[in-house]
C-alpha cells in the first residue's frame, strides 16, 4: 500500500459506495413504479406499498449506519488530538477550533501541530485547508 498523503487519504469502499448504495437506490425505484402501476388494485397497492416503505427503511438505514459511525469517529479524532495537543503543549486545544478542522489536524505531524492548530484557530482554516497545510503526513489508516 502506497503511503498516505492529501491526494490518497480518503476511504473508498467498493462494495458499499459502488454496488450497495447504487442497487438501493434502483429498487427503491422499482419500487416506485410498482408502486404507481398497482394504483387501483387493492391488493397489489398493499404489497406494493409495503415494498417501497421497506426500501426507503434500507436507504435510510444505509446513510444513518455511514454518519453515526462517522460521528463516533469524529468525537474519538477529537478527544486523541486534543490529549496529543496537551502532550506536546501542555495546553488543550483551542476552543474555538470545530471538529471539522480537528479532523485535518489529525494528519499533521507532532512537529507541526501546535503551530497549525494556531493558524487554523487565528485564520479559520477550513478541514481542507488544513489537510493541505500538512508538510510531514501523519497517515490514519483507521477511518472508516
């Protein structure tokens, strides 16, 4: 595996992004037009309608399951780089720092850190900003 910089650090998983969001989103309009061709016979309405609730339970599923678990994530990244920050500092990490822009910290290296927090806090940088603020990558292979 290459080592992790800017241009290779986001997750791509192809069975989840490329095979199950896309067959998600085709029955769930298949379902649909079930759905539409079954209007005026009841019982044809009933199981069809129940098909397109279930499906649109699945999508839902599908990007709730993606977001908690990014959200649990986000609040482990936040509580390592503050702990790492006071480490190196001996201060936490400034307040006015959102966990968007934590998160791009988590790629600079010890060297770094406490001189890009401050940039990040004193400008605004953005996550992105930040994560191309980065001279020495410090990978994160644990993301999902």
């Amino acid at each position: 595996m290459a080592p992790q910089n800017y241009a290779n650090h986001t997750r791509y998983v192809p069975l989840f992004h490329a095979v199950l969001l896309p067959a998600l989103a085709l029955t769930f309009i298949g379902s649909l037009v079930n759905l539409f061709k079954s209007l005026g016979d009841p019982q044809g309405q009933y199981s069809a309608s129940l098909i397109t609730v279930l499906t649109a339970c699945a999508l839902l599923l599908f990007f709730f399951c993606r977001i908690f678990a990014l959200k649990a994530q986000d609040r482990a990244i936040r509580a390592e780089e503050n702990l790492r920050h006071y480490v190196l500092t001996g201060k936490l990490l400034e307040a006015r720092l959102s966990t968007r822009q934590i998160i791009g910290l988590r790629f600079a290296s010890d060297e770094e850190l406490a001189a890009l927090a401050k940039r990040a806090a004193d400008e605004n940088l953005t996550g992105d900003a930040i994560k191309r603020a980065v001279k020495n990558w410090r990978p994160d292979t644990y993301r999902v």
